[in-house]
C-alpha cells in the first residue's frame, strides 16, 4: 500500500475531471471510483487526469492526445498549460504532432534512432530555422558555405532548409525567405539524421 503522499491531491483530480465535461470522480482514501457520463474515451482521458495531478517533480507524457478528438486535444493542452502554472514542475512530452504543441513547449530535445540531433529552446530554433525558395539556380548560389538540413524540389524551383543566421539576398534576386516550423525543422533534420547513421 503505497504512502499517502504519493497519492494525487484530491482538489487538483476534481477540478481536472469536471474540465473534460462530465466526468466525476471521488476519492476517499486509496479509493478512487470515476464515473463517465459521456462518450469521451474515457480511458485515455482517465490516464491523463492521473498524470496531471500528480504532485511530483517530473511528469513523462508518451503520445498523450493519441484517440482523443480535436476538443479534447485541445482541452488537454489547455489543462496542462493551467496545472503548469499552479504546480511548475517539468513537463515532458513524447509527440508526433509537433505543431500542436509548439506553443506550450520551452525546450526542444529531438531524437533520431536513440541519437540526439538537437537540444534548444523553441525560441533559439525559431529564431535561427528559416526556408529560401526560388530558382533551383539561385537557391543554390545563396546556399554556399550555410548549414543547409534538407531540400525541396518541384520542376525548377527549389526550397532549402537553413539553421543558422540570416544573410542578405542578393540584390534584385526573385528568392524568398520565410520562417521554418517546428515540424518541417524536425522532418528535415530527421532526414539528415538518417542518411549521416547509414
């Protein structure tokens, strides 16, 4: 029988499962009876409605969202950016969908077959992760000597995918620059992680 204090606070459970819309919960002791009165899958939310409430220094969350719907993605995220903010702890999240939680997250760790490619702040990436489309031609010629991580390609146009600092265009050159998202920054360097273990 494990200790009271590994136990999840009662008042941090309720306030969790009435927030997914008509789940009720009771605690009494070591007891814990949940009652569903939608149908929300309830055991993926069941899980983590435990997760949240735990009162412990590190919480892992694998793929947390994987069957729930677009709601109740959305109810998640909001309830973890909440319960963050009463009990700041670390927060850490397993996802394929990385531009669902782009805007919750603070540090990016990004893993390729047990190799870690990159480990910074969203911030750091963001600001460094841009795209240069135009003419094949062109795109390659402002490319040299850049920290180029994949490469697009449609006829003869071309985009490529740069981490590092800005330099200007060219002048009277028909490229443009654009900012780079978390997810399109992951399947490139991924990609390049692949083919650097072959």
């Amino acid at each position: 029988r494990p200790p009271r204090s590994t136990l999840f606070p009662y008042t941090t459970l309720f306030r969790s499962v009435v927030g997914f819309g008509g789940v009720v919960a009771a605690v009494s002791g070591y007891q814990l009876i949940l009652g569903s009165l939608t149908s929300i899958p309830g055991p993926a939310i069941f899980k983590l409605i435990i997760a949240l409430s735990l009162n412990v220094p590190y919480v892992i969350f694998d793929e947390p969202v994987l069957g729930l719907d677009a709601n109740h993605r959305e109810l998640f995220y909001s309830l973890l950016l909440k319960e963050f903010e009463n009990n700041e702890r670390t927060l850490i999240i397993a996802t394929h969908l990385i531009e669902e939680v782009s805007n919750i997250i603070e540090e990016v760790v990004l893993i390729d077959k047990g190799k870690i490619l990159l480990q910074e702040t969203v911030e750091e990436l963001l600001e460094k992760g841009y795209s240069i489309s135009g003419v094949a031609q062109e795109v390659d010629h402002y490319c040299e000597g850049k920290n180029v991580i994949g490469y697009d390609e449609l006829g003869g146009l071309k985009i490529a995918y740069v981490l590092g600092e800005k330099t200007a265009l060219p002048q009277g050159s028909n490229l443009q620059v654009t900012a780079m998202n978390l997810q399109k920054l992951f399947v490139k360097m991924t990609e390049k992680g692949g083919g650097e273990n072959e």
